[in-house]
C-alpha cells in the first residue's frame, strides 16, 4: 500500500560533532514521507510530493526514523522493579525465578504480545532481546516479530553453570539448540540472530567454546553478552577464569569480539580493555536506567567515545525501568551530569535512530528516514501532557523541542509507530 505521511520530518545524517551541529540532519519544516510495499520512496517537501496518494497528516508532530533498543531481556517483564539487590541477588532472586517459567511456551507466546506490544507502544521498531535458555522462549519471540513483521534480533541464552537446574543447558545442547534456531530464524523475513552467552559467570570454558564455534560458523549473526557491569561480578568472574587478564580477555580469548559483539553495560573497564573493543570494532552497549535502578555504577560516556569504543544505548528491560528509548536518554543526560560531561539532545537522538543502527551494521536498513530505508517510523508530540505543553510554550528551537521530549517524554509522546510503513503502536 503507497501512502505519504505529513509532518514536520527530522532524519540524521551522521553523528552530531556538537550541541549545536545542524549539518548532522535532514530537517523538513512541512515534510512528507511517501511510503510503499514497506520501503521508504521518498523524502521531502509536501507540496512536492505526488498527488492522488492517501495523505496521513501528522502535522505539527515529528516524523522520525523508529526507535531501536540494543540490549533488553524479554522474560524479564514481570521483574521490573524488583526491589532491593544489587546484581547479583537481583538474578537470583528475582530473575533466574522468572525466567524459569519460559520453559512453557504457553507463557512464553503470552508475555511475547505483551513484550512487542511494549516497545510499539513506546516508538521502538527494532529491539535486541535475551530470551531464556529454552528454544521455546526463541521461537515465541520470533513468532510474535514474524506475526507483526517487525525487524527483531535476538537469541536464547547459554547457561550451564551458577543457575537453577531449570535454567541450565549443556554446552553440546546449547550448541545444537543455537544451530537449530540460527537456521530456523536468522535472515528469514526481519528477523536476525544473536548467539547469547549470557555472561562468563553462567558459562563454562567448554560452552564459550561451543559459543565461539557459533559465531565462527555464522559470520552474519550477531554476539551478545554482559560485560563489567557490577564490581561483584567483576571479582566473581575473574576467580573462575584467573587465567585471563581482566573480564574482557576471557571474550576476547573464545574469540567473541568484533563488529557484530554487543557489550551490555561496560562500566567498570580498564584502559586495555577499552583498546581492546576499539581494535576490534566491538561495540559498548550503555544502559542507563539499569545502571542506576540496580546501582552498578556510572559508564563513562566520554571516556569510551574518546577511546575510539562504538556505543550504543538501550533500555535493558527488566534491570532497566522503562521501556521508552526516550526515558532511558533522559537517565543517559543524568548519568553523564554527575560525571560533567555531557549529553546534547541532538547527539540522543542520533544514538536512538542511526547512531543504534550503525552499531548494528543496519543503517542501510533503519535509523533513517532517507529513501530505500525500511519504513519503521515514529511520530513524536513535544505537547503530549499539559506540562509538556506548558513547556513547548517557550521552546524556539529543534534542539529545545528535542530535549523536552528528551527529559519529559514518554510512551504518551508516541503519536504512532509505523512497522514497515504500518501503523502499529497498540
């Protein structure tokens, strides 16, 4: 179906070099997207736009490119705000109990509409989940993406030590369990695979080598685990694997790092550590309503960038506390305040549409609003509450506009989702 979208259209272009760097983006004052067979055709001025083609006018609102959440763990949406536990109790307290239940896949098909029904609800069009250690939590997650045709990532996690018994597989059953959903699922429709460690703690030198075979053998998958979140963690991990440098040397040794490993948290890194990602293109993913809720510690926004580490940000549902990408750029701007260093709206919301997309290697598919790109889109109102919109009373800037949505926004903000040119938000 060919259809054009009306508003005021907001595309990036490259990473902001500054607060105020206008040459960054594409800004449309009375824009227009035209959209067919879920592809974007073209992007411009409305008066320029063909005529005879049904207008959906979404005027004074912001047209964007959709959302997209790098880390995130689907089994964990009943243990979102779980009091009271810093890492490690958390997983066991909370997180192992929940997740145990995926094993039934009745439960799994369930919280599945309720998890792609939350980041639609919240302008997210691509996420990047955990699921369980059980395929069935895969293939309920796959399922309900391929049902919505929504582009979705993600992969069943390996564990076979330091969890409960209905949370552990074996290395050779993670293996072929991985194996069998890889072919399943991984570039079939929007769907694409991660092979999932969780984290070294969970995993034996025999099953990260069963997950290095993994990603020796699917180059195109992407490698998604938990790096230096917690100094606990930390110190746990280290006297299991003593024999390594520090926590990223054990990855780098299975051979787990490269342009398509994802990094969850990174907070506690040493300076070879951050070489070592910036050598081999591996990226940092930064979670900051996680961080702060289970109280892990600040990532050092500035110091990673600067050290040449590609950064992504994500909500990290269920450590995380919201599922909007626009609550977790708020905590973002506070977590860098508190180490004087900053946060421009502008550089946000980069890092929510292309600068996410290029940590993927997908900016040629999403992050855009340019012409061939998916049409997963946006529609963001800065008036959505009367306090927003006693504010927007004084706003004169993109910019300014950007960060109230930025500070204040939330899930109301989201006007619409379109997934592949489909509205969708429930």
């Amino acid at each position: 179906m060919t259809k054009i979208l009306r508003g005021r259209v907001l595309s990036f272009t490259r990473q902001p070099d500054s607060a105020d760097d206008h040459s960054a983006y594409t800004y449309i004052e009375d824009g227009a997207v035209l959209l067919s067979d879920g592809l974007i055709k073209t992007v411009g001025v409305f008066d320029d736009m063909p005529s005879g083609i049904e207008v959906i006018d979404h005027r004074p609102n912001l047209l964007m490119a959709g959302f997209i959440d790098t880390h995130n763990h689907f089994p964990q949406m009943q243990v979102i705000g779980s009091y009271g536990a810093q890492l490690l109790d958390w997983l066991n307290n909370y997180t192992f109990p929940a997740e145990t239940q995926f094993a039934d896949r009745t439960h799994a098909d369930r919280i599945a509409v309720k998890y792609f029904d939350e980041m639609l609800r919240n302008g997210t069009t691509t996420p990047v989940a955990y699921c369980s250690v059980h395929a069935a939590s895969a293939d309920a997650y796959f399922s309900e993406a391929e049902k919505r045709n929504i582009r979705a990532i993600g992969g069943k996690v390996l564990m076979d030590r330091n969890a409960p018994e209905g949370l552990l597989d074996t290395p050779q059953s993670a293996y072929e369990d991985t194996k069998t959903l890889i072919e399943k699922w991984h570039e079939k429709g929007r769907a694409l695979y991660a092979i999932s460690p969780r984290f070294a703690i969970t995993s034996t030198p025999v099953q990260l080598e069963m997950a290095q075979a993994l990603v020796a053998e699917n180059p195109t998958c992407y490698m998604q685990t938990h790096l230096s979140e917690n100094h606990d963690e930390i110190a746990y991990t280290m006297s299991l694997y003593p024999e390594h440098p520090d926590y990223l040397g054990i990855y780098e040794h299975y051979g787990l790092l490269g342009s398509r490993a994802l990094l969850g948290h990174c907070i506690h890194l040493s300076d070879r550590e951050r070489s070592v990602m910036a050598d081999t293109n591996s990226v940092a993913v930064f979670c900051p309503t996680s961080n702060l809720f289970i109280g892990s510690g600040l990532f050092n926004e500035e110091r990673t960038r600067q050290d040449g580490v590609r950064i992504a940000v994500a909500t990290d549902i269920g450590g995380g506390t919201s599922y909007s990408m626009l609550r977790t750029m708020d905590e973002a701007y506070k977590v860098c305040q508190l180490q004087n260093q900053n946060l421009p709206p502008l550089y946000a919301f980069y890092l929510m549409t292309l600068g996410n997309a290029k940590a993927l290697g997908l900016e040629a598919e999403i992050g855009t609003l340019e012409a061939g790109s998916e049409a997963d889109i946006v529609v963001l109102d800065a008036s959505a509450t009367p306090a927003m919109a006693l504010r927007m009373e004084t706003v004169t800037t993109l910019a300014e506009e950007l960060f109230v949505l930025q500070t204040l926004g939330d899930d109301r903000s989201v006007v619409e989702t379109y997934v592949a040119g489909v509205a969708a938000k429930p």
